[in-house]
C-alpha cells in the first residue's frame, strides 16, 4: 500500500499521470526516514527540513500540513501496510500539482508516501570492504539549491552508474570549485587525529539530518574537535578514517580510497551515540 494525498492504494495503482511535474521537470521534494515501533527518528528535524525547502521552491504549504498531521499520515501507511511492529523506511515525497511548462500552473502541492521494511531497527555499522572514487565528470553547484533534498538527482544517478561499471561502492562529488563535498547517497566527513571534518553548506552538500547530529555529536565530545571546512581532493588519503552519512544507513566507513586504507574507530564510537539520540526521540 501506498498514501496519495490520504487515501491508501496499492501497490499496483496507477495515481500519477504523464503531467506530473515532478516526472517532467523534477519538481520534487523528498524526506527518508526511520520508523521503529511508531516512533520515526528525528522527526521534527525532517518536517523542519521539508517545510523549509518547501518555502525556498515556493509550494503553497497546505493549513493541514501540521508537524502531526503528517505524521499520522505517514503512520496510517505503516498500519495499512501491517508493518507496525517492524522497523521501516519511509518516503515521503511532495511534488507540485498541475500543468505547465516551466512556469507551474499552481504552486498547490500532492504528497505520496511509501514504507518498506528493513532489517535492524537501530544503526549497525557495516566494517566490510568500501572502497570510494571521486567522480569528476559534472560538478555540484555551490548554492541553495544543492542543499536541498530535490528529486533532481541526474549527477547522482550518472555518479551511481559509474561507480557500478568500474566496481566502487559509491563515489565522492566535487563542486565547480573543485571541493569535495559529499557522497553520491550521503554526507562526507573526514577524521585526521582528534579532528572531525566535514564541508559547509555553502560548498554545496545537502542539508543532511544525520549531518546535524553527528556535528552535534562530535561538537559536544571532549576529546573530537569538530570543522565545518571545504575538503580538497588531498586530503583524502591524509585522513585516518572517511565515512558517509544518511538517515537509513546512519553511518557508512569507507574501507579504501586509491591506494589509502582507512580505520573506523571513530565511526564506531559516533554510530553509538547516533543510536543513543535515536533512542531518545522514542521516548520524548
């Protein structure tokens, strides 16, 4: 079952049409996200998120589109979906209604909601091989726009199918400066001693909630020093350790870059205290 608007259909149920804006243009927003037993993880930080890129495209936020309202919606599909006692991904995507060309007929929106089960109710931190590249082929802009979780993600993709046809697990972008600043599917950080590093919005690196907490995190440890700072390409073999991070993953190492092979201890450690905050969102 899938939530169109509020209802539940199935999962065979055609509801988008050849119009839709988000097919045609990629005028799209999307939030994934855990669920576990009823509670989904960094809610407030996601419906924040999405209300705020909501505002930066211009979509009419609904009167209705209240931290819980959404919230029992997302819940209503888990339920229609039986899935209530299993942990679950969720997507929640938002696309603008109607017609038109590049300029929208409206700038009402739809929302479609899917869930899926996963494994493990909490972060797990994979230490098998992960070996990255930098993918140089088209750049990420350094601007608003990037920061944003759009469903225009053409690098992404062409990124993914390079990293597919030479056998890397995923693979670092660059923006037109030349920086790294994130994972095809993630946010980048580097460790170099006690020093956790990650690149600043204004690089061009998605808004990440994950991103969020781990600076959190790390800002907080007394023995971690934690720099929002643009990354060049050489730093990455001076680093003890890389990893990527997302709301499903959590944490992801990288295992190798080049000829560089990278420790984990700090990933361990963090993975932890991601779960720990995870935890308490069950209970506030």
């Amino acid at each position: 079952m899938f939530n169109y608007n509020g209802k539940l259909f199935s999962d065979d149920t055609h509801v988008l049409s050849h119009t839709n804006r988000g097919l045609k243009y990629g005028d799209a927003l999307f939030e994934t996200l855990r669920c576990v037993h009823g509670t989904l993880f960094f809610w407030e930080e996601h419906y924040f998120r999405l209300m705020a890129s909501m505002r930066i495209l211009r979509m009419e936020i609904p009167m209705e589109f209240t931290l819980e309202f959404l919230e029992k919606e997302i819940q209503k599909t888990i339920e229609g979906n039986q899935q209530q006692n299993a942990p679950v991904r969720v997507r929640l995507t938002i696309f603008r209604k109607g017609e038109g060309l590049y300029g929208p007929e409206t700038n009402n929106i739809s929302y479609l909601i899917e869930t899926k089960t996963m494994d493990s109710p909490f972060y797990l931190l994979n230490e098998g091989d992960y070996e990255v590249e930098i993918f140089k082929d088209y750049y990420v802009n350094k601007d608003m726009l990037s920061n944003l979780k759009t469903t225009n993600k053409l690098l992404h993709v062409v990124a993914s199918v390079y990293a597919k046809e030479n056998g890397y697990a995923n693979c670092l972008l660059v923006n037109t400066d030349k920086q790294v600043v994130e994972g095809i599917n993630g946010n980048l950080f580097l460790v170099q001693g006690n020093v956790v590093k990650t690149p600043p919005l204004a690089d061009g690196c998605l808004d990440g909630i994950i991103r969020k907490k781990i600076i959190e995190i790390a800002s907080a440890a007394e023995d971690l020093e934690l720099l929002e700072e643009s990354i060049s390409p050489f730093e990455l073999q001076k680093s003890d350790e890389m990893f990527l991070t997302n709301s499903i993953v959590g944490i992801q190492p990288i295992s190798k870059y080049r000829k560089k092979q990278f420790g984990n201890t700090v990933s361990k450690s963090l993975v932890g205290k991601l779960n720990a905050r995870a935890r308490m969102s069950q209970t506030n």
